[in-house]
C-alpha cells in the first residue's frame, strides 16, 4: 500500500499515523509538506493527521483547506484513491468540501481526551472492512472542536445512504446524532475524530485502531 501523509504547520500526530502506517503496511508513507502543488504518484492512500494546523486560527481546518497540495488532494479523490482524515484531518476535509457539515466547538467548551466507545454503523467500506456492523470499539479521541454539525437534510441523507461509519455510544462532544465519522459519496474518503493511529499496538493499551488499517491494506492490497 502506496501512502501519503501530508503535514501542515502545526500537525502534532503526523508522526503516530507515518508509524502506523509503516506497522501494519511494511511501508513508510511519504510525508508530503501542505505547499507542495503535487502528489508522489501511484498512491493508495492520502491521510491527512491530527493536530492544530495553523495553530487553529480562523476555524479548524480553515487556513489547511486552503493549502496547495489540497488541491491535489480533491484531484485525488476524484479519481478514487482513499482519503483518510483523523481529527483536525476531518476538519481539513470538511473545510475543502471534500465532506459535508462542519466541526464546531464541544458541548460545554472543553478540551475532551479520554477513550471513548464507538459503534461502528458501516463494516462495508474499505475504512471498517475488518469490523462487524453494530461492533463497539474503544479509540481515544483529544479534540476541542469535534462536534459535528450538519442540517437536517445533510444528516438524513448521510445516515439513508449508510455513510454515518462510527458513532459515539455515548455523547462526547455534542455530535448531532453523535456522529463520530463520516464518509463521502463514492465511500474513498473518510473523517472521524477519534484516533485510529493512537491504537494500534498493545503498548498504547489499546488495538481496535489497527483494524482500521489492516482493512484498508487488505482492501487496496500489497503492491509486489
């Protein structure tokens, strides 16, 4: 699996998903500074890690939807290759229209970090190829504006066409629908805020994470 990691200032988890990903897959990913205009070729991947780019002025996510290689990245998308964001990664894509709705401040204006339950709600995407529909996983999420808001139109359609992949079991951070990840149309791209890539080996004390990117390895497969 041929994979990008792209950084922008003031990415913090950049590293924890380059190291996952080089884990489960066998391969570093490349990490591609956000004022590159283009993209390694034959890519399978483009994640897009957490953190506070732009230190999150304006909004989260604002200024990073505007980098360069973010246009590469929709060009990407466009021609199916996944895209994963994580955190301020969701935020990027929502803010690039790569998905719908918006992340707004938590319920009660703070900082939540803690492991959180998640029901994953599709098992059939390349995302959740290794979970069960209905399973419920622990990931830790660390977010202050991860609550996702859309009208009711947009989250009628996202949970009609099974794109709602994981919801909190509980309320976190003030999610409609406690919705905690999201897909896009063509089901290639994908942002929830809760950390995959923080739990992927036993030394982090937790695992569920690293099915994640076993699905998506087992679904774009191994390049020889």
């Amino acid at each position: 699996m041929n994979s990008a990691v792209i950084v922008f200032p003031g990415s913090n988890c950049d590293r924890d998903l380059a190291e996952a990903l080089a884990l489960v897959s066998g391969r570093a990913p490349a990490m591609v500074w956000h004022k590159e205009s283009s993209l390694p070729g034959n890519l399978d991947l483009i994640a897009v890690p957490g953190g506070f780019s732009y230190g999150d002025y304006l909004r989260s996510g604002a200024m990073a939807a505007l980098s360069p290689v973010m246009a590469a990245v929709r060009q990407a998308a466009a021609r199916g290759v996944m895209v994963l964001g994580i955190c301020n990664g969701f935020q990027v894509l929502t803010e690039a229209r790569l998905l719908p709705g918006a992340l707004m401040r938590n319920a009660g204006i703070s900082f939540v970090c803690r492991d959180v339950a998640l029901r994953v709600e599709n098992s059939q995407s390349a995302f959740t190829a290794r979970y069960d529909a209905g399973e419920e996983i622990v990931l830790p999420v660390a977010h202050h504006d991860g609550n996702y808001q859309a009208d009711a139109a947009t989250l009628d359609r996202l949970e009609g066409e099974g794109r709602v992949a994981l919801r909190y079991a509980d309320a976190v951070n003030g999610s409609a629908r406690n919705i905690a990840g999201i897909l896009n149309e063509a089901g290639n791209v994908l942002g929830m805020m809760p950390h995959p890539e923080r739990a992927v080996e036993a030394a982090h004390g937790l695992t569920d994470g690293r099915r994640l990117f076993e699905g998506l390895l087992e679904t774009i497969g191994q390049p020889a």
